[in-house]
C-alpha cells in the first residue's frame, strides 16, 4: 500500500480550509508533517488521523 504525500495547498482543498489555517494546525502540532528540503509535506494518513480525531471530539 503506497501512502500519498501532499503540499499544503492539496491538504488545504482536501480539508476546504485556507492553506493559512492548514499552517496553523502544522504550527499548533495539530496535523502532523515533514520537511523535504524546504517544502512543507503532510501523509494521508496524518489528514485522515486528523479527521478522525476532530471527528470523535465533535461526537463526544
């Protein structure tokens, strides 16, 4: 199973928030990421832990 890795802007589309608000939950360690060089990169699976986690938060 191959996991994709995103920019910022793809995570921002995915999420439909502003890449803005995408840096902020980076910078708060809320959605977790990776340099390569310099570029900013995030896994799918830490978009789809990500929504999951704030998806069980709204639930509780």
């Amino acid at each position: 199973m191959t996991t994709a890795v995103l920019t910022v802007d793809q995570v921002a589309v995915r999420l439909g928030i502003s890449r803005w608000k995408v840096h902020d939950l980076i910078r708060s360690r809320e959605l977790a990421s990776f340099k390569i060089g310099r570029c900013r990169r995030v896994s799918e699976a830490a978009v789809n832990a990500f929504v999951s986690l704030r998806t069980e938060q709204e639930a509780a």
